[in-house]
C-alpha cells in the first residue's frame, strides 16, 4: 500500500537556524532519504518552496480568487514529502519516526487512497 509522509516544520526556526545546524539537517534528510531508496520503499519525495511562495486557489460560483502566500496562520507549515510503499500502516509509522522532521516537527502518516478502491466503495 503506499502511503504519503507529509513533513510539517516550523519555516521560522529553520530560517533562522545556524548553518552548521542546516547543514546537519540535510545531511539527516539525505542518509533518511537513502535508507528509504535502499529498503524499496520510497516512490517519490521532495521538499517544498517556503509558504511565502504559495498561492492559493478557491472558486466562487464563476470566480477565481487567489491569495498570494500563507492561507492560514499555523504553528508548522507543510514543508515536504514522501510517498511510500509499506505491507501496513505499522511499517509507514516506523519510516515516519524515522524521518528527521519527527524529532522537530510533525510528520502526518496518510494512506493513499487507491483509485481501485475509491471506485470500488462509491
């Protein structure tokens, strides 16, 4: 089954971050990242732009609005992913508590939701 690891941190305190604890931080993600290509598990991860860069998009009946940067004021912002593939929802934990950003952040385990099987429960 494959599953999503969404990474959430807190972009103030990394920007802020010394460069020694940077540098420490993606030398973590890489070996991370290296252990899950080694295992067979990763299909697919990557990190994202800070929020300031986000837009977001509603409708409206007919019209589009857009809001430039962050849409809601939280306490960790989405900062990247992984897709995974694991037997069960266990194994997807234990590669979440492995991930760098469970020390520091959060990182949310969400399975994916199959097209056969989405199609199959309609």
């Amino acid at each position: 089954m494959r599953y999503m690891l969404l990474i959430y941190n807190d972009e103030a305190a990394m920007a802020n971050a010394p460069k020694e604890q940077i540098q420490q931080t993606l030398a973590a993600y890489g070996a991370y990242t290296e252990a899950l290509k080694k295992s067979g598990a990763w299909l697919a991860g990557e990190r994202l732009r800070p929020t300031q860069a986000a837009t977001a998009v509603r409708m409206a009946g007919a019209k589009t609005n857009v809001l430039d940067g962050p849409y809601a004021d939280t306490k960790e912002q989405l900062a990247g992913f992984y897709m995974i593939e694991a037997a069960d929802i266990d194994t997807a934990i234990e590669w979440a508590a492995r991930c760098p950003a469970a020390s520091t952040g959060t990182v949310e385990v969400r399975p994916i939701w199959e097209m056969t099987e989405y199609v199959t429960e309609q």
